[in-house]
C-alpha cells in the first residue's frame, strides 16, 4: 500500500494545570521541578524533572503563583523565591 502523499503530523497536547484547557505543547510554558535547581522555567520542555504547563493567560499565572495548584502538580513546595521568579516570569495582560 503507498502511503498518502500529505500525512498530518502527530502534534502533542499538554493541559494547562490551571485551566485545565488543551493545547498543543508548544503554546504552553513547561515548569519543571528539578532535584537539584528547584522550580524552574523550561523553555525547551526537555529538562530533567517532574513538568507542569500553563497557558499564556496572566491569570492563570497569577493562580497558580498564589494558589497550590503548582505544589500539587509538581509534588513540591514552592518556595518564596521561587514564587517570585514565576510572578516576574509571568505573561503581562495587553495594555489597550
């Protein structure tokens, strides 16, 4: 059998922990919790250590940097600094 000149491309789906919405991997921002560095931000999503996604939406951001929602998903304690470095990291809102 030949195969279809076009196939579709398998595209990975990763959930927002706080929203819960589906999206692919790419659109999201992997946080990662790192036996040795802590919590930090992944921009490749390939580091080492238990992953957790947030979607691009300040709010849920602010969520999950002020909520557990990160502690739970990442079987961890954030600690201050840590919450701080996401706040600084997080998505502002569009100025209008």
């Amino acid at each position: 059998m030949a195969k279809s000149a076009k196939q579709r491309r398998h595209v990975p789906q990763r959930t927002c922990v706080v929203c819960r919405t589906v999206m692919p991997k790419r659109a999201l921002v992997r946080i990662v919790a790192t036996p040795d560095e802590g919590v930090l931000i992944d921009p490749t999503g390939k580091r080492a250590g238990r992953g957790a996604y947030l979607c691009g939406a300040p709010a849920c951001w602010e969520r999950a940097v002020t909520t557990d929602v990160l502690n739970h998903a990442l079987r961890t304690t954030l600690s201050d600094a840590e919450r701080e470095r996401l706040r600084d990291a997080a998505p502002q809102p569009d100025a209008v």
